[in-house]
C-alpha cells in the first residue's frame, strides 16, 4: 500500500469548466483495488492580480471525455518510493483546446477558491480520503473568469 502521484502542468484552462487533471481506476482491476486520494497540490499562473479568483474542484466523473492529453514523461503515475511497483491506475490531462468533449462530472468532493497568482496545497485526513473504486474517474477541475496556466497534482495510496 504506496503512494503515488500525477502532475498536469501548464494547463490553459480556458473561460470554462475544464479537466485539468484525470485519474482512472481501471474496470478490470479487482474490487478491491480501490485507491484513496490524500493530497492535491494546485498552482495558477494568471497574469492579472485583481482577476476574480478561479475555483478548483475535485469532482467524480463517469466518463473519460474525449480528447484528453497524455501527461509529460515522468510526470505519473509515479510511486513515491522508487522500490514501488508501477501504478494500476492511469491519468491525463485536460488542456482546454484538447478536450472535444469534457468527462460528465457528478459529485464534487473539494472545492476551493485560489488566488490567480499563487499556489496552494492540501492533505486530506486520514480516514477521509477521497476513495475511487475500479472503473471509476476523478477530476481535478477548474472554472476561471480569465485563462490562467495551471499546475495540479494529486497523491494517492492504492489497494483500499
């Protein structure tokens, strides 16, 4: 039971609501290969300071969208310990020119406002986590009055 993460970086996030970051739990693993979401780190860079802050979610998804794009090489999913096996679950991100259709959002898990020019970041408590079962998406989104580039990343166990 190890940690892992993924980074979506220098996302345009566009006037819209937009993916920035998605995390997949595989239909075919087993069901009791679910992981728990325990941190997310989120970081903006806006070119206005008195922009209207943009909203950061956490959201359930029940679709993988289209259009979505691979992350960076090396940017996840990695294990936090390199003596970790390689991660059962996937992760894209979201740039808003490259989605022709959004994933289906349903339930908002986080949600947080977040100065344009700045960053910010957050552990869950233990007990808490956000948990994804197999065949199930996790979002990491945002909605922006004005475009800013985007960082996010999120910190996972699997096997709960």
């Amino acid at each position: 039971m190890g940690g892992y993460t993924a980074t979506a970086d220098a996302v345009a996030s566009g006037t819209a609501q937009k993916t920035v970051l998605q995390l997949a739990n595989p239909a075919a693993n087993p069901a009791s290969h679910r992981i728990a979401v325990y941190g997310i780190w989120v970081g903006m860079k806006g070119t206005t300071s008195n922009a209207v802050p943009p909203r950061l979610l956490i959201a359930r998804q029940t679709t993988a969208g289209v259009g979505s794009a691979a992350l960076a090489a090396g940017h996840g999913p990695v294990p936090l310990d390199s003596a970790l096996p390689a991660s059962a679950m996937t992760a894209v991100k979201g740039p808003a020119g490259t989605w022709g259709t959004e994933p289906t959002t349903t339930d908002v898990l986080w949600a947080r406002e977040i100065h344009p020019q700045t960053s910010g970041g957050e552990y869950i408590p233990l007990g808490d986590e956000i948990r994804l079962a197999p065949g199930g998406y996790l979002g990491v989104l945002i909605i922006a009055a004005a475009t800013v580039q985007v960082t996010a990343q999120l910190y996972w166990r699997e096997g709960h």
